[in-house]
C-alpha cells in the first residue's frame, strides 16, 4: 500500500527546502567575506587596505626583469655582503684531511631592478630563487657537499623595498655557501694540516668564498660586519678539538681568466690532549715502569725475567700500531705521539737487553774464577809432589861416605828444584795477574752491581728525557 502525501504536506516540504537554500547562500556569502577580510588583514591591518598600502606581487616584480644580467651591468661591480652563522662542525678527519660543516650562509646585495614603494620587506618562497639574479659564489677547497631539502629546500629570499635582496643558505657539514638570503648546505673542506706534534698540535683551517665567473669588475665581495660577521664558532663544543682564535679577511683570487673576488674565514683549532694522555701516554709510561721490575729480581731466575721483558716490548708494540691507526700513513709526519712511544719502546727494550748483559757477564765471571781455582789446584798439587820428593832424601843417614856424594847432589838437585819452583810460582803467578788484568778489562768484577746501577740510571735518564720531550713540544 502507497502512502500519497496530502496537499498541505507538500507546500510544507517546499517551504522547507527554500529555508535551506537561503541558510546556504547566507553561510556562503559569510565564508566568502572572511576570505576577503583574512587576505585584506595581511595587506594592511584589519582588512582595510588601499592600493598605495599593498605590498607588490612578484609578478609585478618580475614584469621586465632579465635574471641572466646581474646588477649594475656596464655601471660597476655589485656590492656582495656575506655573513656565517656556523651551526657545527661535525667532523674533522686528520686522515682525510678535511672538515664537515653545517653552516647558515646569507648574502645581500642591491637590485635596483626590484625597488618597490614602501617601507617594508617582501619575504618570497625560497623556490622563486630561480626567477633572481643571484651571484655564482662557490668554495674552491669543497670535496663535497649538498644542499638541504626537508622538507624543501632550506633557503630564504627577501626582497627589501629599496632593491636590497637578502639570500640565506644552509651549508651543511664542510661546506659553507650562503648569499644573504639563508640557505642550507653541508660541505666538506680540505684543511692542510700540520701533525709533527700530534696530539698536542694546533691547526689552522680556513672557509674560502669565491666567485666562479664574475670577476673583479662584475662583483665585489665584503664582510657585512668584519669579525662579528660570523657566529657561532664562540659557542661550538668539539670531540677533540676546541676554538682557539677566528679572524676574516678579504683577498682575490688569480686565476689564467683575471681576478675574482675571495673573502677567507680562518679559525685555529687546538687538540685537547687529555684524553690522549689517559689512551696513550699513561699506558705506555707504565708499561716502562713495569720493564723495571726485573731490576729488584735475581738473575739466576731466568725465566721470570725473561718473561717480563719479552711480554713489557710485545705490550708496547701493540699500543703502538693501535696509536696509529686513526693517523695518516704518511713517512713525512714524525709526530710527537711516535716519538714519545720510540722512547718508551727503547727503555723497555734496553731494560731486556740489561738483564741480557748482566746474565752474560754473570756467567764469564763465573767462568774466569772456575778457571782460577783450576789453577790454583794444579798449582797446589805440584808443589805438594815436590815437597815429597825432597822429604825421603832428609831422612836418610845410612851410609854417609857413599851418600855424601848424592846427598850433595841431591841438595843441588833440591837447590835446582827449589829454583825451578820458585821459578815455576812466579810464572804461574804472572799469568794469574794476566789474566786478572784481561778480565777486569772484558768483565765486571761483581755483576749484581748491573742491576743496582740499573735501578737509578733508567729512572733517572727516563724522567730527563721525559721532561726535555713535554718542554719541547709545549713550548716550542
């Protein structure tokens, strides 16, 4: 069964879908009225606003604009202001020999061609750069670099009423480009460094700006502020290094085509030590320390000594080829660090070598008196064997007529063997003195006085050394 609406209801109806329509029309009208109101606001306050008071369009702005000719053309340079806002320095490679920077780079120079009535500053997408004359600046000593792009590209224009355009970049690590109208970019600059006295070296870096095609007579670039045009390094808080010192200057660049434009950031850079002194210095130190333990051992304890030695040089070597894994494999560099550990490494070698010599000369010396007392007991033994020779004949008191004779003879022969013995101990005692004298030249007398002598020289020369090595480096 269908249900028809009476004629009462369907005027109803009507009337109601009339009262809709005017609520839609109303809300439209009212929307449309805040949009005009909003965009009348930002020209002027509140939404009242004239045409002498609205700023122009770019497209006004760009109305006979040619963005291939720079400023000024055939009436003098243009005028380039930069400033650096460095942001970090994220790495510094000795290795490489460069460093990464995120720096802020702005530029500012005069268009005449952009001049607005008015007051106030136009601030444009940094994606309108394109339609703009901008200057062609560069960094000659870049190995890399990239321009920020999240979420777009990070640069900033603005256009001043008297022509006055304001470029910014971001630069990124190592690489520091910025017109002053901000832009961001990260770059890495070669940085010629000087490491005979790493790790307590001080190196001096430089942020070069050029101009790639507009020479001297097309563009001219300055320091909007001289030093107090770059921020940031004051505050910078490095790994290894801290900002010693920071200056600008301006030069040119020489080139086969002419003389271009240069302005030159330098900024010194000091190694912090402490950390090589806790790595490197102490161990090694230490180790040194440890070779002279084998002083106050006995040198008949041969394996204990050895050990000591054989373990405190194989310990240095390793530190040292750790010590230089994170350094430039270059013969030209004699650090400081290298020689403080050839040092080290030659004490505890020749604490190895001492007791090498003093076991060396404890044996010959041992050998020399095995050879005395050798002598000595022949030397007993033949006298014995002649006093018993001579005892028999004394005694004898038979026959005197017929033994008077060999008595006699025998006396002289006594006479003679005296002599011949006494001639016999004198020469045994002369090669005694000979070889005592060899010896004395060839041996110590005592060779535990090796080690006692050890135990004040090695100190003593390695403190000497130590202190020569820190005055040298720290103050020359």
């Amino acid at each position: 069964m269908i249900c028809i609406p009476d004629l009462h209801s369907f005027h109803s109806s009507a009337s109601c879908y009339h009262r809709m329509l005017l609520y839609l029309l109303f809300w439209t009208s009212f929307f449309l009225l805040l949009t005009n109101g909003e965009r009348g606001f930002y020209g002027n306050h509140f939404g009242e606003w004239n045409d002498s008071q609205l700023q122009p369009t770019i497209q006004k702005l760009m109305k006979g604009y040619n963005r291939y000719l720079r400023p000024n053309f055939n009436e003098g340079p243009v005028e380039i202001g930069m400033s650096l806002d460095i942001a970090s320095i994220d790495a510094i490679s000795e290795i490489n020999m460069d460093y990464t920077a995120t720096i802020f780079l702005r530029q500012r120079w005069r268009d005449a061609r952009l001049i607005f009535p008015g007051n106030e500053s136009l601030s444009l997408d940094g994606r309108l750069v394109s339609l703009l004359w901008i200057p062609d600046t560069f960094i000659p000593d870049s190995k890399r670099s990239f321009l920020h792009d999240v979420t777009v590209e990070n640069r900033l224009i603005r256009i001043f009423s008297n022509g006055t355009v304001l470029y910014a970049l971001r630069l990124p690590s190592g690489m520091i480009q910025s017109i002053f109208l901000p832009f961001s970019i990260t770059a890495t600059i070669a940085c010629n460094m000087d490491l005979t006295k790493y790790p307590m070296d001080r190196q001096e870096c430089t942020l070069q700006l050029e101009s790639w095609g507009y020479n001297l007579q097309d563009v001219v670039f300055y320091w909007t502020r001289g030093n107090d045009s770059v921020k940031g390094l004051d505050t910078l808080r490095l790994a290894q290094y801290s900002v010693e010192s920071y200056y600008t200057t301006v030069s040119e660049a020489a080139y086969e085509t002419g003389f271009y434009p240069k302005l030159i950031l330098h900024f010194a850079l000091r190694r912090n030590v402490l950390f090589f002194i806790l790595e490197t210095y102490v161990p090694s130190t230490l180790l040194v320390v440890l070779s002279w333990v084998s002083f106050w051992i006995s040198q008949s304890s041969v394996p204990a000594r050895t050990c000591i030695g054989v373990t405190t040089v194989l310990t240095m070597t390793t530190l040292m080829m750790g010590a230089r894994t994170s350094l430039p494999n270059a013969n030209c560099f004699i650090k400081a660090i290298d020689v403080y550990l050839g040092i080290c490494f030659t004490f505890i070698f020749g604490a190895l070598l001492e007791y090498a010599c003093a076991h060396f000369c404890t044996m010959q010396h041992q050998t020399i008196l095995d050879v005395q007392r050798e002598l000595l007991r022949e030397f007993e033994e033949s006298n014995g064997s002649t006093y018993l020779s001579k005892s028999p004949k004394k005694t004898q008191t038979e026959e005197p007529t017929r033994q008077e004779v060999p008595e006699q003879s025998v006396a002289c022969e006594g006479n003679e063997v005296v002599e011949q013995t006494k001639v016999t101990g004198c020469g045994l005692d002369t090669v005694k003195e000979i070889s005592r004298k060899a010896a004395s030249i060839m041996t110590i007398e005592n060779p535990h006085n090796i080690d006692r002598h050890s135990r004040i020289l090695f100190p003593m020369a390695f403190l000497l050394v130590n202190i020569l090595y820190w005055l040298y480096y720290l103050l020359f």
